[in-house]
C-alpha cells in the first residue's frame, strides 16, 4: 500500500529533527549566532496567564460567532419561527380536559432544542449570550402565546429549562465530537445518545413502566431529559385545576395528574429537577476535561508508535532500500584521479 506524499514528508522530517545532522546544523547556528553577537529565539509555551488565555480565547470566538451567520444568527431565527407556531398551534391552551394532553406535546417539543457543535469552555462562555438569547425569545413567545400558568416564577423556569437543556446537549456533542474521528460520525452517535435519553425521559414511556435493568437504572436518572421533563411538569401543573373527562364529576388536580397520569413524583421541588439538570451539565464537562488531559498526555506515545511503524513500512518499501555502490558494477570504470588518467584512451589501456 503506498503512502501519501504528505505523510512521507511529516516522516522524514521527524526523521531529520533526531538526526545527527540536525544537532550539527543547530550547533553551528549557535557558533555563528554567538560571532555576530545574535541572539537566538528558542521556542517555548506560552508566557501569558491562564485568565489572559482565557479571554482572548472567549473574545475571539464570540468575535467569530457574532460575524458568521450560520453560527447562533441563524439558529435564533430559526427558533423564533418554530416557537411562533408551536404558540399559535396551541394557542390559549385553556384549561379543559383536552388541554392536559396538549401541555405534555408542547413542553416534549420545546425539549427538542439542541445544537450539534461542539465548543470549548471559552466558545461556551462566548456562545452563553446567544444561549440565554435563544432561550429569552423562545420562553417568552411560547409562554405567553400558550397562556401557561401565570407568574414570573413559573416564567423564569421555564425559560432557565430551555437554556440547561440546549448548554447540556452542546456539552454532550462536545464529549462526542472530543472521541470520534470526524463530523458525520460526531452526528450520528451524538443523534444516537439524544434518541435514547429521549425515550427514556419519560413521555414515550412512562418512568415507572421502564424496565428496572439499564432502562430505568441508570439510563433514566441520567437523562437530562427525564429532569426537565419532570420539572415542566410540576412547573405548569401543581396548584392548577382542570375539567373533568365526564361533566358532573370533580375537577382534577395538577397534582393528581402528574402522578396518576404521568407516574412522577411530587415529593421534591420542581428546582430539585433543574439541578439535576445543571449537575448533569457539570458532569459533561468535566467529561470533556478529563478527555482533552488523557489524549494530552496520550500523544507522544501515540506519536512515537505511529512514527515507529511508519519507518518500519518504508524500510520495506524497494525505494527507501540501500542502492549498490556504483564501484561495484561492471557497466562503470573504476575512478581514476586526474594525473592518472592521461593516456587512458591509449589502445594499450
């Protein structure tokens, strides 16, 4: 199998740097750099504090997100028009029995909002005014056009909801995109891990139905889907009542069916979920971490094996092999000096 020209080229370069050539080429460009009274620029890491990186980095990617259209522009636009229709579908929901089902759809949808590339923490800090942007515009057009449950607490969750939940799939996309080799593999496993913390977040499925092994322990619980869900849930149901199936009979309690009807629990907060949520964004993170610090320290040794096979590939390539001495050969004369060869066209010779 024969390699690429440019892998030929990175080998016989790195070749070259271990060379005693080299050594001899530096030493000597030292003795010459010392004659003329230059000084000699050695290579080294960065001098500048880890905060200053940090916010050159940030202000550069916010730079970049703020210029390119197809970065965060477009995807506001896009959001805007899909929480315009998902309000005006269901627009003034009510509170009829029918509205029940109808509030689940909704809240199911909004949770469908994700984005698939994959940033650093200071593409993360540059792209979070796009985020609460995005989750702004959304909460907002949809809360009010949908008449969920009035009050600003009830507001301010819902749109903190949507904002966790798109920071932690970019965060998942981004643990996804640090381990496969390139960006259709980083869409199809990433699509992959969303469908299942999708199905097991309790809307396809309900949580006490899932089956006990793996499904419902650990997938579920680690699902950030599952959290938010439940935090809708309670976010837009507790202290609410709703029409009866049958006329006459009593009305339903918000907290009647989030338990009867969606087997979730109300012992805990409503806030308790959102943590979840957050905790699970934190994870992801130091996920992403600690993979970047492996495949750091990785590297060398990664590169030196991969240097290693390299040359033993071209040492069996015919090209790479040792040539014959010319000497050797019967189709060349032997090298005569130069006061020796006067006379050598003689027909004695």
């Amino acid at each position: 199998m024969e390699m690429a020209t440019a892998q030929i080229k990175s080998t016989l370069v790195e070749k070259y740097r271990d060379s005693k050539y080299a050594k001899m080429a530096r030493a000597r460009s030292q003795e010459i750099s010392k004659i003329e009274g230059l000084e000699v620029e050695t290579k080294s890491g960065s001098q500048a504090t880890w905060w200053k990186q940090l916010t050159t980095l940030t202000k550069r990617s916010f730079v970049n997100m703020c210029r390119d259209v197809g970065y965060y522009w477009a995807r506001i636009v896009i959001y805007i028009l899909v929480s315009i229709c998902v309000g005006t579908v269901f627009y003034d929901v009510g509170y009829g029995n029918t509205a029940i089902l109808a509030r689940v759809f909704n809240k199911e949808r909004l949770n469908g909002y994700y984005g698939v590339a994959a940033y650093t923490l200071s593409n993360f800090l540059s792209a979070f005014p796009f985020l609460v942007t995005i989750s702004l515009i959304t909460g907002t057009i949809t809360f009010y056009l949908v008449k969920f449950r009035s009050g600003f607490s009830h507001y301010a969750f819902f749109c903190l909801n949507i904002f966790f939940s798109i920071a932690v799939i970019e965060s998942l996309m981004m643990v996804v995109a640090s381990l496969v080799p390139n960006y259709l593999m980083g869409i199809v496993t990433g699509a992959g891990i969303i469908g299942i913390l999708m199905m097991t977040s309790g809307f396809f499925r309900l949580l006490p139905d899932l089956p006990k092994i793996f499904w419902r322990y650990p997938i579920s619980y680690i699902s950030f889907s599952s959290w938010a869900l439940q935090g809708a849930y309670k976010n837009d149901f507790m202290g609410l009542e709703f029409d009866p199936l049958l006329p006459g009979d009593r009305k339903l309690t918000g907290d009647e069916i989030i338990t009867k009807y969606f087997g979730v629990t109300v012992d805990r907060s409503k806030w308790w979920d959102l943590t979840a949520v957050v905790v699970i964004l934190i994870c992801y993170r130091l996920i992403f971490f600690i993979i970047l610090k492996m495949k750091e320290k990785a590297s060398p040794f990664l590169q030196e094996i991969y240097a290693k096979k390299t040359l033993e590939h071209l040492d069996k390539r015919p090209s790479f092999r040792k040539v014959p001495s010319l000497a050797s050969s019967k189709r060349h004369q032997p090298l005569h000096s130069l006061p020796s060869q006067e006379g050598l066209n003689s027909p004695l010779h």
